[in-house]
C-alpha cells in the first residue's frame, strides 16, 4: 500500500533535490581548466572527449551533405582543398580527418567547420574574397575553431548552464507559476546575452587569433584578413549590435587583428624564408 506524501516531506526533497543539483553543478565547475586552447594558452571547460565531438561532427557533416548544395569538382573546389590542405598540415593535428567542401549558395557569405575537421566555404563567400590569400583567412580562421575545439567547449558551457538553470528553478519553487515561469525566461535571456553570446564572441576572437598564425605559417599574407573583414564592413549596413551577435562587430575584429599582426607577420616572413 502506498501512502501519500505528507506535506512535511515536501522541503526535504526539495532540500535533497537542491543538494543533487548542488553537486552536479560544482562537478562540472571542477572540470574548468581540463583543455587548454592553442596559441593563446587560455583554459576551457571541456566536458566531451575529442571523440564524441568527432562522432557529433561527423554525423553533423551527413547532415550538410545531405541538405546543401555541394559542389563536386571545378577551380573553386580546387583552390579550397588546396588551400586547406596546406594549412592543415601546418596545423598537424593528428586524429582529425580534415576535409574541404563548397557549397554552391552565391547569395551565402559564411563559412563553417564541424568538430573533426570538416570545413565548407560557401560560393558566396568565394565571389567576395578578393584573392587566395583572403580565401586562406577565412578557412584559417575556421581551422582555428576546431583547433581550439570550440564546438565541445560551447557544449559544455550549455549544459553548465542548463544545470545552473534547474538549481535557480528549484530555489523558486515557492512561487507562483507565473512568477516562475518569469524568473526562467529571465535567467534564460542573462544567459544568452550576458554569458553564451560574449563567450561566442570570445571563441571568435581567439579564432581569428589562431587562424592568422596558422595561415601566416603556411606561407599566405595574414594581412589579407583585414583586407578581407574590410570588404565586409561593407556588405551588411544591417548587422545587430555586438552585444546580440555571436560574432564580434567587424571593426572590432579588424582592431583585435592588427594587434596580433606583429607576430603573425614574423611567422609569414620565417615561412618564406624556407
């Protein structure tokens, strides 16, 4: 026979639930520090393995292939597998199995690379770059993201932060619905605009950072990525302010590019030396 709950037991399991929620959120605090990201040297939270994000990456990438518009063979197809062959084994990173696609989308200015080493450039992006070498920074850039292993760094900051969200719940759970239902949209939005969306931005800039030594390594002009984030200052006037964008605004960028110039350019006048 069971027996109803008495309303006496209510704060201990909410006490117990607290505790269990407690601890899972200071087990994953624990891991901070478990990576360090290339070049910069900074710590990451990293609560996947390299080959659960390789098993996401890929599975990802069938994704892409299946839905997108790849293109098979041509000069751009050429030029990018070049490209990136040549900065992946600058890179030298053993385990990923780097791969180059373009995705035929004039209109699409991006690019974007999954865990693993899958890297596709969209013909959009091709029609603006202005040169090779400009085709290398970006391909560089993104490079640098799976160097750094952004991919499982940013899933590890969600679950962070979606175990920090059910501790704040259970802590609320005396209110009334709607007073609930309110503080949840509103740790919701403080999580997007003042942590995951800065972080974003942060995981850019130390993108662009790494993309410019590896691409000035492999013997292509990181100048040319200021070239290049020039060109698109000047395609979209209607861009969100940065603090509602994953990515930094460009001017930001241009300015966190020029600092980092210097050494870049040491890097590119060794590799011609060779």
């Amino acid at each position: 026979m069971t027996h109803p709950i008495e309303e006496s037991d209510m704060p201990h399991r909410r006490i117990i639930h607290i505790y269990w929620v407690a601890f899972l959120f200071a087990a994953l605090l624990a891991a901070q520090g478990c990576a360090v990201a290339p070049y910069t040297g900074r710590n990451q939270l990293m609560l996947v393995s390299p080959q659960q994000e390789l098993t996401l990456g890929n599975q990802a990438a069938e994704q892409v292939l299946h839905e997108e518009k790849v293109v098979r063979s041509g000069a751009q197809v050429n030029e990018v597998q070049a490209i990136g062959r040549r900065i992946a084994m600058v890179a030298d990173q053993q385990g990923y199995q780097w791969q180059f696609y373009v995705v035929d989308d004039p209109e699409t200015i991006n690019a974007f690379a999954l865990p693993g080493g899958k890297v596709f450039v969209y013909t959009g992006l091709l029609r603006v770059a202005k040169s090779p070498d400009e085709v290398a920074a970006v391909i560089a850039h993104e490079i640098g993201h799976v160097l750094a292993r952004h991919g499982g760094e940013r899933l590890s900051n969600t679950l962070l932060a979606q175990v920090g969200q059910e501790a704040a719940m259970i802590a609320l759970g005396d209110m009334s619905p709607t007073a609930t239902k309110a503080a949840n949209v509103a740790f919701g939005l403080g999580a997007q605009y003042g942590y995951i969306l800065p972080f974003s931005r942060q995981q850019e800039y130390e993108a662009d950072y790494i993309g410019l030594m590896i691409m000035a390594q492999a013997g292509y002009d990181p100048r040319a990525a200021i070239s290049f984030w020039q060109t698109m200052m000047q395609q979209d006037k209607a861009k969100p302010p940065e603090y509602l964008s994953t990515h930094p605004s460009d001017r930001n960028r241009i300015a966190e590019l020029e600092r980092a110039m210097p050494r870049a350019m040491q890097y590119y006048q060794n590799s011609r030396r060779m």
